[in-house]
C-alpha cells in the first residue's frame, strides 16, 4: 500500500515534499495557458499562433479606435479655429466699413482706422498661429496611426493561419472518423489484439486508433493509455507521451509497466528540457523499484 501511494502521489497534484515540483512543469508540457509552452504538437502550435496574432491585431485596434478618436476631436477643434477666423474676419469687414461712415475718415486722416485695423490683424495672427501649431498636432497623430496600422499583409498571415488551423483539424477529425468506422463493428476484446498486433508490427498510426477505441469503449483503459504514450514516446512527442502516461498511472497506478512508464516520462521530461523534475523522477524509481532494471537506468542517468 505503502509503496502504490509513491506512484499515486507522482502522477497527481496532492504531491510529497520531494515531488512537489515535478507536477506543474513536467507535466505542463503542451499547456497554451503556460507563459512558455513546450512540446506542442502541431495542432497545438498553430493555436498558439493565431492566439498571439490575434492578441497583436486586438492591441493594434484598440490603440488605432483610440487614436482615431483623439483625431476626430483635434479636427473639431481645427473647425471651430477656423470657423472663428471666419466669423472674425466677416465682422472686421463691416465694422471697417463702420467706422469709415461713423467718423468720415478721409486718406489724410486715418490714424484711429490704421489703429482698429492693426488690432484685427494681430488678432487674425493669434488665430492662424493656433491652427497651425493644431495642425501639426494632427499630422503628429496621423503619423502615429500610420506607423501602428494593421497592414493588409498582417491580416492576410492572421487568416492563412487560421485556415491552416483549419486544415489540420479537419484533417485529424477525417482520420478519427475512419478509423472509428472500421473498429467500431470489431468487439473490443478482438480490437485489443488487433491493437496489439499493429503495436507490434510499427503500425503506430493504426494501433493509436484501436487504443483511443479501447478508450472510449472503458476497456482496458490504462493499459491503452500506456500503449498510446509509448508509441508517442517512441515518435519522440514527448509532449504527448506525458500526458497519456500521467492517465494510465491515475487510472491504475499497481500495474506491472509502472516501471517503465515512470522511467520513460522521466527520459520524456530530461528530452524536453526539464531536467530538475525528470531527476525527481528517476529518485522516485530508484525509491520504489531498487531493483529493477529501470532504477539501474535511473541511476546511470541521475550521474
């Protein structure tokens, strides 16, 4: 009982001191919600991709919605400026007109109208200075939104990758379907051999699908989630070979395979770069099966 809880606990996240740390990184492999995610098959990388293009173009939009709106109340602005000069500029006029009738100022005496006419000049001055310091304003803004414009390319790479997303799972949902057409009419204890035959023979493609069959069918399941993660294993998608082996051991944690199927996650992980949490796991080995051939082997590793 002792010794099962060991295997329990590894593959679970209610983990001992010595394993407390092997859970989350080893087998978080595969996991898009991690800040680095590794092992990723290809499904899973296209996710990624689009999920990080994605992210650029909603940033990219937002700061464009912003900056347009920024815009539209400096063009406001620009139309008020100007629509006050013109005002100004009509009232001028009549009033000049008004004070030529008002005091009958003739070409030898224009002094007070030279005077009024200054004072209007400067203030158009003040004016047309304002709109032109506003309208370098907007020629900075527009600049800026230029620079940060989602490109035509942009979106054309952001929809090729979601097509190519697209095909991928079509295409894994075709072969699923296929395969599970041909199975479905064999009975299960038949399949399982079959399974095992096309395991035997290198037929990975094949025997995958018979064990996910298994699977679903509940027979056998622990098993056939050890098989799954052995031929994953042996494609070196380690990824993948993890997260069938942690099933299989969550599943039935006393059968005879435990050995290696803790040995190869542990060389899964240490492939996968993880190397601190596949030495808990080979310590775990060492621990548990002293004298199997697998805690010889994680005991050369562990040097």
């Amino acid at each position: 009982m002792k010794s099962s809880a060991i295997v329990i606990l590894l593959f679970t996240t209610a983990m001992p001191t010595l394993l407390l740390s092997a859970e989350p990184s080893a087998f978080g492999a595969g996991d898009l919600s991690s800040p680095e995610p590794y092992g990723l098959t290809p499904s899973e990388k296209v996710i990624l991709e689009t999920k990080d293009k994605l992210k650029k173009v909603a940033r990219k939009s937002n700061s464009q919605a912003n900056q347009l709106d920024s815009l539209r109340e400096r063009i406001d602005g620009l139309q008020s400026i100007v629509e006050s000069i013109s005002r100004k500029t009509h009232n001028n006029k009549i009033n000049l007109e008004k004070w030529k009738q008002e005091e009958n100022l003739s070409l030898s005496n224009t002094g007070e109208f030279q005077a009024r006419l200054s004072e209007s000049i400067q203030e158009n001055r003040e004016k047309i200075d304002e709109l032109k310091t506003s309208l370098l304003d907007v020629s900075k803004l527009l600049d800026k939104i230029n620079a940060s414009y989602v490109t035509k390319q942009e979106y054309n790479t952001l929809v090729k990758s979601i097509n190519s997303f697209k095909d991928i799972i079509a295409k894994e949902l075709h072969i699923g379907t296929k395969s599970l057409s041909k199975n479905s009419k064999v009975p299960s204890f038949k399949l399982f051999k079959i399974a095992k035959k096309n395991y035997d023979r290198k037929y990975y493609t094949k025997a995958i699908a018979n064990y996910e069959e298994l699977i679903k069918r509940n027979y056998k399941p622990a098993y056939s989630h050890y098989m799954i993660g052995e031929m994953y294993y042996k494609r070196k998608n380690y990824a993948k070979a993890i997260s069938y082996f942690k099933k299989s051991a969550a599943l039935y944690s006393k059968a005879s395979y435990m050995p290696t199927l803790m040995l190869h996650s542990a060389i899964a992980m240490q492939k996968s770069g993880d190397n601190t949490h596949a030495q808990s796991f080979y310590k775990a080995i060492i621990a548990k099966y002293p004298d199997s051939p697998e805690a010889k082997e994680a005991k050369r590793r562990l040097k």
